[in-house]
C-alpha cells in the first residue's frame, strides 16, 4: 500500500476558489497540497498564461479566443466573479508568476493546452526557473507536446494524460500495452490518467512501475475512490478539494 501519495490542486483548490488563479494556489496551499496542477495556453504576442479553455465565455463572460488576444486584453478580465462575488477582480496569471510564487518544497504539474508552438517559448520561460526543474511536471493530453518536452528538455518530468473508454468488446481502451507503447514512443515519464477503477487496477500501476514508469490520477474527490488510487499505488491524486482528499487519506 502506499502512503506517501502527493496531493495534487487541481487547478488550484478550484472546489472553493476561481480556477487557475492566484487565490486558487495560494488557497491550495493553506489546505495542505503537495503540488498544484494549472493549464496553459499561448497568447497572440507569445505569452503563456494560466486558462483551462480555449475562450474566454465561462469564466470571464467574453466571446474570445485566448490565442487570439494579448496579454494585457487578457489582464485586464475579471476571472474570479463568476464564482463567487468575493473574488471579483481576480486576473489571469501568466506561467512566469505562478512560477515566481511557486513556495520551497511544494511541486507544479504544468498541463500544456495549445500545441508545439507553445513549446520554444515554454523552453525560454522554463530555463530562468531551471532550480526547480525538479519540483515541476509537464502533462498534456497531446502526444506531440509530451515528446517534444522530452526532446528539447530530458531533464523534465512530463507525462501523458488520458482517460479510458469501453470499446464494443467491453475493452478499456487504452489497454496497459498500448500505454506503455505511447509511453515509449514520446519518451514520457508516466501517465496521468482518469481514476477509472476498471481500468486502472492494481496490475496496471503494478505494471507501469515495472517498466519504471509513474501513475498518476486525476481528478478526485471522493474519497473513498482516492482510498482506492491510494492502496493501487499511485504517485499523486489530482483534486478540486485538496484539503478534504489529504484529511481523508490521512496524510
């Protein structure tokens, strides 16, 4: 059984506080997180910021596209109203000040949401923070981003994040074989995949360890589902609600 499974903010803790902002991770860290996990994308003048969706609609209430818009249109947003009136005037944090913030001891996982062309710029922004390499991690759904990550930079953590779905022969796909193929194949570290109790069982972090690969899991909230990840031994848990998750796992 392992015990020493990181908790990870999903977003920062995003159950209470606006998504991706500096009140979300600053609030992750009171509640006890490990590390926090934030999604980036690329703005029109090649800055990366912190945003889950391509637009802007659900959490600022505008029709735009984070790629088409600059910066300071982007700062100029409230993010932080739409959930709840206390943090009006939330604004958009950029990879750099996440960075910046970022407290001794406590780890990152970066999911990168655009495509490779984010990935010159990422290198710019990473190496003026290259001390913490070791407290960083890059995830993305794409398995270009991950093997470009690997390619220009070794010496960071980068897994690749999926889910599972039931084929018609009642097949999770993807299987542990096609994992590890993929694992291979972009060079990744491991996988960050969806709590899935069918699919991701014990003989399949059993089976990534063996090839020296990490499990990771997102995103949970129940806690008997995290007991579940925890006792199948997986590295972290992803969580909206860190400091609920940490107490029921007693850590």
């Amino acid at each position: 059984m392992k015990k020493d499974v990181t908790i990870v903010a999903h977003r920062g803790a995003s159950f209470d506080a606006p998504e991706n902002t500096m009140a979300a991770f600053d609030l992750a860290w009171r509640q006890g997180a490990d590390a926090i996990e934030g999604d980036f994308r690329l703005t029109a003048d090649g800055q990366i910021v912190c945003m889950h969706d391509p637009t802007l609609a659900r959490t600022a209430g505008v029709e735009r596209q984070v790629s088409e818009s600059t910066l300071a249109d982007l700062q100029r947003l409230d993010i932080g109203r739409w959930k709840r009136a206390t943090y009006a005037g939330e604004r958009i944090p950029t990879l750099t000040t996440i960075l910046e913030s970022l407290p001794m001891g406590k780890g990152m996982f970066i999911e990168i949401k655009s495509g490779t062309e984010i990935i010159p710029i990422f290198r710019q922004v990473l190496a003026r923070h290259e001390a913490r390499w070791p407290d960083l991690r890059v995830i993305s759904f794409d398995q270009a981003v991950i093997a470009a990550v690997k390619r220009t930079m070794p010496g960071l953590k980068a897994y690749w994040l999926t889910a599972f779905k039931e084929d018609e022969h009642g097949t999770m796909r993807p299987t542990i074989t096609d994992v590890l193929s993929i694992l291979a194949e972009t060079g990744a570290d491991g996988v960050d995949a969806e709590a899935n109790v069918q699919a991701l069982d014990e003989d399949f972090v059993h089976a990534l360890a063996a090839a020296g690969k990490a499990s990771h899991v997102w995103t949970v909230d129940d806690a008997e589902l995290a007991r579940t990840m925890m006792h199948r031994g997986v590295s972290s848990i992803t969580t909206n609600r860190p400091g609920q998750i940490r107490e029921a796992l007693g850590l």
